[in-house]
C-alpha cells in the first residue's frame, strides 16, 4: 500500500501531507480530496491513470460534439437507405439500414440525459427540441413514406422531446422529500407508464423501446454507477428489436465527459432537418 501511495503522490506531484486518501485502499485511482485552507477540494485521478498506464490511453477521447458527429453519419446511412430502399441491394440495404444505422439513437438517447443534467435553461431546451420536432415532421415523412403528413410515424425528436418532459417529472417526483418513498416509486413508475403509452399511441418513433431506453439514462446518470457505458448497454437491452444497437457501446464508452466547440450546436440542430431534406430532393432528381 506505501508504494501505490507514493505512486499516487508522484502522479499528482502533491506532498503526502496534503493528501487526504479515500476508503477505497484497494483503487488508488478513484478520487483524493485536497485539504486547503477554507475548501476541500475533490481531483478526479482518471485522467492521471491514461498518462501512467498507456494501454488505457484510447478511453474518454471523445467529445459531446464528436459523439454527436458519429450518431449523425450512422443516422444518414439509416435514412439514406430508407430513403433510396428499392434501388439498394438487399445485402447493402440490410447493413446500412440494420446495422450501422442503429447506433445512432442510443447515442443521442444518452447525450440527451447529459443535456438535461447540465442545461443551464431547461424551458429553453425543451422550446428548442419542440421546434426542431415541428420543423422535421415534413421532411421527415417525405423521407419516410413520401407524403407531406403521415400520422402513422413520427419523428425521432418528438421521442427525444418526451424524453425530456418524462425527465422533468420524474425529478418533480423524486425532488418532493415529504411523499413517502413507496409512493415516490409507485408516481414514477406510473409516469414511465404514461409516457410509454403516449410514444406507442402517438407512433412516436422507436415508440415505447425508445422511452425504455431514455429511462435507463436518466436512472443510470452517474447515480448508480458513474459509467455511461452501463446505461447504454442497459438501454440497448430496452431496444430489443435493434440487436446491432450495442455497437453505440463503442463510442460510448470513449466518452471523454466534455462538451466540446460550443460553436457547433446549433450546426447538430440544423443537420436533421437538413439532411433529410437533401436525401429527398436527391431521390427526386435521381429518379
């Protein structure tokens, strides 16, 4: 034990005087609290551990905006053979439509939760994702199914958005410390009941699935287990119909907690309906 602690201290480039170590004896990695004059100060050690140990270098290398970009080029194959579907070869449509292409949701699914615990404005996110729904709905079923409105699918930012509603209530819920805990439990559990029903009613896409996997989200956010990869595993078991949806585990996984160029967040928003819109007007000219 004195040599991981001088390893410890070497790592940090801190006296052993000021170090205050954890419980945890057995991980000198988890975190260390410095004792300063009026503050304590907690330092997160895994950053350290990639620079001392290199074969955990390739873990939390990727941004928000970098995960964002990987959803967005798996949701373009998707729609991309959605959209020309009747020229692709099967074998080709299969793979871009079945496998590449589920790994976009669930990445979204999670960067939605990490949006929700670190807005600084929730009302005006969720004003933000309810006009991006809106503004998609027609290309979105001009994509789909050819017509200007089809109420029997919706797209995939009204799922989000009802994500984001069910969020806020579930911590309503959860935030009231006077309601008795089996009762706290019985109110969310009818609120992902609700919510389910809603996405299936209103042929939400990815319908009641999808909501199962944003519940696992929100409960696994660093409550559980501080690991996203375990709630995106556990949301890609909610996508039972997506078998290749545990390919997001990948990218996941190398999350690197950071948002990343605040200037490419609006970019994201115009993408979808964008890309879209370019998919039909291509289909159109093509054929």
């Amino acid at each position: 034990m004195i040599c991981k602690r001088k390893l410890l201290e070497k790592a940090v480039g801190l006296d052993e005087s000021r170090i205050i170590y954890s419980n945890d004896d057995f991980n000198p990695f988890r975190c260390i609290t410095l004792a300063k004059k009026d503050s304590v100060t907690s330092l997160d050690l895994n950053k350290k551990r990639a620079a001392m140990h290199p074969s955990f270098s390739w873990k939390h290398t990727l941004t928000g905006n970098q995960l964002k970009g990987i959803a967005c080029i798996s949701m373009v194959l998707d729609h991309f053979a959605k959209v020309f579907h009747t020229q692709l070869n099967p074998v080709l449509y299969f793979v871009l439509d079945s496998i590449l292409g589920r790994i976009a949701f669930p990445v979204f699914c999670f960067l939605l939760a990490e949006g929700y615990f670190h807005t600084r404005n929730l009302r005006r996110y969720m004003i933000r994702m309810l006009l991006l729904a809106l503004v998609s709905e027609i290309p979105f079923n001009l994509a789909m199914s050819g017509n200007l409105y089809d109420p029997g699918w919706q797209n995939t930012i009204f799922t989000l958005l009802f994500g984001l509603c069910m969020y806020a209530v579930l911590d309503l819920i959860r935030g009231k410390g006077m309601i008795d805990h089996r009762i706290s439990i019985l109110l969310q559990i009818l609120t992902l009941a609700f919510f389910a029903l809603a996405a299936w009613v209103l042929r939400l896409d990815y319908n009641f699935t999808g909501i199962g996997a944003l519940a696992c989200f929100y409960y696994l956010n660093g409550r559980i287990c501080s690991r996203p990869v375990l709630a995106d595993a556990w949301a890609c078991v909610c996508l039972f119909q997506e078998p290749a949806a545990f390919l997001s585990l990948l990218p996941v996984s190398a999350y690197s907690h950071t948002r990343g160029k605040s200037t490419m967040k609006y970019f994201f928003y115009i993408f979808y309906p964008a890309h879209l819109t370019l998919l039909v007007l291509l289909h159109k000219l093509l054929f």
